[in-house]
C-alpha cells in the first residue's frame, strides 16, 4: 500500500531536531526539514495525536540549509542537525532552553544569552566507542540506527576525533586476520561487542579497550602485538568483559593488556586521570569553556566554602580550589570518588576534599555538623536533580547556586522548584556537542 504523500511547511524544531509540521488536526515530526521550509512529506507512522514522516522532495529550501558533510547523515542517528548552519544550530539551542524554561518552568520573560560555540564544530569527540557487527560477511562498526538496533557502518565520523579512526579499522582487520567474531546480539554468540578509543587532548597518548564476551579469546596476545606494532601511539590497552544479555555497554570485570590502564589529560591546567570507565567529558575545548563559565559564574572568593554536587572524578572541584577556601565534593558513585581523591593528590591539591553518598543527605548532614556552603555547583546526570536534594538546599540556603545542565527540560522542572527561593541571574547554553541537538546550560542562582 502506498503511503500518504502531502506537501506541507515545517514551522519548528522539536527537542530532537525534527522538523515540526501539521497536517488534518495533528502535529508531525520529519527528519531532515527546518523551519520556512516546505515538502513533499511521506507519512511512515501515526499515532493518535502525533505522526512521523521523510521528506520525499523538499519545495521550498530554508537559507540556513547546508549540504551535510556526512554521506550517512541520513541513515545514522548521530548527527541530528548537520543539515543545519552553525549559526543556525547554536540558535536552535539557545531557543530550545528558551522554550523548556518558559513552559515546563514557567519563567516567564527570562532572558536566555546566545549558545557558546566552537570555532571548528568537527573532530571534537575524544571518546570513540562503537558497536561490532557482521553483516554481509564484513566486520563493521558504526552506529545506530534510530530507535533500532541496525548498525549503519560508518568509516569516516565528522565529529570523532581522527586518530580514532585510523585504530578502529585496523582493529576490524585485526579481527578478521585472527577470525575472530564480532557479537551477534540474536544468536548471542560472537566474541567482540564493543571497541572504546580515548585519545588525549593534551598529552600524546591514547587508550584503547577491547570489550568482550569472554575473558581470554584466542590469539589475544598476538592480536594486541599486532595493534601496537600498527599503531605504536597506543599507550594503554585494556580489555573489559561483558558476558551478559544487556544494553550495557561495559560489564564488570577489567584487566590491562598493556601499559598503565589508563591516559592524562588535563582541563585548565589540572591533570586528570581517565581509566575505562571513568566519566570525562568528550569534548575538551568546550568543556574547558563550560566549567569556566560555571566557576566565573559563581564570583568564588577566597573566604568561600563551596560544595560540588555530583562531582564525578573532580573535574570541577579541582578547577574552583584555586578560588576557594575549601571545596566538598560529593558523588554517589564509589569509583567515582576515588579518581577524584586521586585526582587531587596528583595535583598537590590540599583543599578539596571528596565523600561518597548521596548529595541531599550530605548537605543536611553538614548543617547539623555547623558546615554551611557559601557556594553550591551541581551537575546532575541527565534526569536533573531530586526534590530531595533541591529541598535540601532550600533548608541550607547556600548564597548562590550554579546549575550545570545536560538537559534542558530536567532543568526547567528544577529551577521552576527553586524559583521562589532563588533569583534566576544568568542562563547560558553551551554547545557541547556540535552537529547534535543537545546542549548544556550554565544558571546562576542568587539567594532571594
């Protein structure tokens, strides 16, 4: 049967980069269409309110349309807006957390600043990390498909780092030299399932790490004889196993195959750590540009306690104790904890110091002990903060708050819960991740 074809004209971007049209009484979404444009739109699925379609021919073209760099851009569900200008992605972001706060937070009039970008928004991720397949009788990798499981081989990604690339294919030809198999999600058989490449920004070295369904596979030591005789600019190799039936990409159980397990780098001249599982922001020259703006939001002065929510490995905290009197950071995760103590001690860093357990409970439990926060930067993971913890900083009542957002709608629900008790002083997007929709956000909080 062949599906519905209208013309119609696209007036909007979703939160995900669609293009947002309507047609008999319901709202669409279209891959590949931007605002002032109009097209040919075939209708591939409905649903009672909504329906999602292709752009069969497009009619009329916006003038912020680029052809995208990416012969895939199409088929992998990477990159969302390479279609889109530069310019045009970074107003696209600033208005998206315009929107997000003024209808799900319900601020009204709040003035959002212009998206902070990159000068060249390619070649910007330094962490690679990429499903294995085999399909027609080839070893690729790739990524995802959207909402599906269907690799789309890619050799060439704009927006992974290029030294990445070149190990990724002599790994699939490593592969098939050995005969070895990549992992059949189906039939769960197969021995590689993922390949993960960090390479460093500031320092000459790079890690790799094999993720597998079994510990040891055939010819192991060979193969990694043969990587790092290919590419001798790997200097650290390891191997993580994953012998389970689960989405989760890295499982339980590690060991080094070569060298330390782990590479430097460095954010604002503190040196960090990275092992496998250690989270690390992906793109280095705006992650300096993000933490920047989020410490010179907070005017930390030399009398300041500061309290770093969420921590992670420290990356924060380190950074603001060259302004504070003495940093806590807090983080639920165990491992997490421990790379930032270790962080710290690599940096002769004696003000921070770093505690595990969950963030709300911290900070009350400091108040009882008489240890009040002056400053408080949280950056919450995806789903944003807990009322508990944003409850706990109403109690607390630190002078000011810098929210540091991957999302804008969990921000919008947690500054539509503070905005009684705090004044809303800046917002500022920054782009994190060119090419895609996301985007992070700098607020600044004063304490009404």
């Amino acid at each position: 049967m062949n599906k519905l074809q209208v013309s119609m004209d696209c007036y909007d971007l979703s939160f995900d980069g669609k293009g947002v049209v309507s047609y008999n009484k319901k709202i669409g979404f279209v891959d590949n269409l931007l605002p002032g444009e109009r097209a040919i739109v075939e209708i591939t699925y409905e649903k009672k309110d909504t329906f999602f379609g292709k752009v069969v021919s497009l009619e009329k073209s916006s003038d912020k349309r680029v052809v995208p760099l990416c012969p895939s851009f199409e088929k992998c569900g990477g990159c969302a807006l390479m279609h889109l200008s530069y310019q045009g992605q970074l107003e696209y972001k600033r208005k998206k957390v315009h929107d997000a706060l003024t209808r799900i937070g319900g601020l009204k009039d709040i003035n959002v600043n212009m998206t902070v970008g990159m000068d060249d928004p390619y070649k910007y991720r330094n962490k690679v990390q990429v499903p294995l397949k085999m399909l027609k009788g080839k070893i690729v990798s790739g990524f995802y498909k959207e909402k599906s499981h269907d690799i789309v081989p890619v050799e060439n990604c704009y927006i992974e780092d290029e030294r990445a690339e070149k190990i990724l294919k002599d790994i699939r030809l490593l592969i098939k030299k050995f005969k070895l198999k990549p992992y059949d999600e189906d039939k769960r058989t197969g021995i590689f399932r993922h390949v993960l490449i960090r390479p460093s920004h500031y320092f000459e070295e790079i890690m790799v790490t094999l993720v597998t369904t079994v510990d040891a596979f055939p010819g192991r030591n060979d193969f990694i004889k043969e990587l790092k005789k290919l590419h001798p600019e790997i200097t650290t190799i390891t191997q993580n196993i994953n012998s389970r039936d689960t989405n989760v990409i890295l499982g339980e159980k590690e060991r080094i195959l070569k060298g330390p397990g782990f590479i430097k780098d460095s954010l604002n001249g503190i040196l960090f750590k990275i092992s496998p599982k250690s989270f690390y922001q992906v793109n280095p020259v705006q992650t300096e540009k993000l933490y920047n703006l989020a410490i010179e939001a907070a005017s930390i002065s030399k009398d300041d306690l500061l309290l770093d929510a969420y921590c992670g490995i420290g990356t924060i905290s380190l950074i603001a104790s060259k302004k504070a009197k003495f940093v806590h950071g807090v983080e639920i995760e165990p491992s997490a904890v421990q790379d930032a103590i270790k962080n710290a001690k690599n940096n002769n860093i004696e003000n921070a110091y770093f505690y595990e357990g969950d963030a709300g409970e911290f900070i009350v439990n400091q108040q009882r002990n008489n240890i009040n926060y002056d400053v408080v930067i949280m950056d919450p993971p995806r789903k944003g903060s807990t009322e508990t913890f944003l409850n706990c900083l109403i109690k607390t009542s630190p002078k000011k708050i810098v929210y540091v957002s991957c999302d804008p709608a969990t921000l919008a629900r947690d500054l539509k819960y503070l905005k009684d008790y705090y004044e809303i002083k800046s917002v500022t997007p920054v782009d994190m991740f060119p090419q895609t929709f996301h985007v992070e956000t700098v607020v600044l909080l004063s304490k009404k």
